[in-house]
C-alpha cells in the first residue's frame, strides 16, 4: 500500500456526549474542547476523543461472550490501585469479572462502557 492515513481523531457514540466527555476529562485531564447535549469533544496530546449522540444507545454487557465486541479505551496510568480508587470515585464502576488478573482491570465508564486501565510501562 503506498497511501497511508492518520488518525485525525476518535469518535465514541454516546447516550450522553456532555457527561460522557466530562468523565473522561478527570480520568485523563484533557481538556473539554466542545460540550452541547449532541456532541462533546476532548483533546490533548495532539489527540481528540468525541463522543456523538445516538438516540437509544445502549452500553455492551460486560462480559457478554454472545455479544459482538465493540471498542474500549486501555489507558496507562503509574499506580493501578490508585487509579482505580480515584476513578471509580469519579464514577466508574468494576465489574465482577476480570480477566487481567492482576496484568489490568476492567472498569466501566458512568454510562456502561467498558475501559481498561493497565500499569505503565518501564522504560
């Protein structure tokens, strides 16, 4: 292939853009960039997650091997314990099953979505 593409940015349906990007802005603090009740947006690093209304959306159940996967976010932080403690006090949520033993852990975001947090690599 000699064309290639570059991530201009990444857009995540949403039943609530505003609430969704304002939870994501104290998981990662980025900055709010855009906020009405249609569409929200965050930037930071050069990088911009939106978060775009869909009427009846619904959340993956977590975990659903019938279901079709959709995305998640990994994100890396320095202390997993921490991280966790301090986004679930913002809103998320962890559920029961955890496949990551102690490599990762599955949270959910305030509307359902599932995210992972996973220790930062060395070096």
């Amino acid at each position: 292939m000699t064309v290639n593409a570059d991530l201009a940015m990444v857009n995540l349906d949403s039943s609530d853009p505003a609430a969704h990007a304002a939870f994501y802005q104290r998981v990662l603090g980025w900055e709010v960039t855009h906020s009405q009740p249609e569409y929200a947006m965050l930037t930071g690093g050069g990088v911009s997650i939106g978060f775009g209304l869909v009427d009846g959306w619904q959340p993956p159940s977590w975990p659903d091997p019938a279901g079709g996967k959709r995305y998640h976010l990994d994100l890396y932080v320095d202390d997993l314990a921490r991280a966790e403690k301090e986004f679930v006090a913002a809103g998320a949520a962890k559920p029961e099953f955890q496949p990551g033993g102690e490599r990762w852990v599955v949270l959910t975001d305030p509307l359902g979505q599932p995210f992972c947090i996973c220790p930062r690599p060395q070096g």
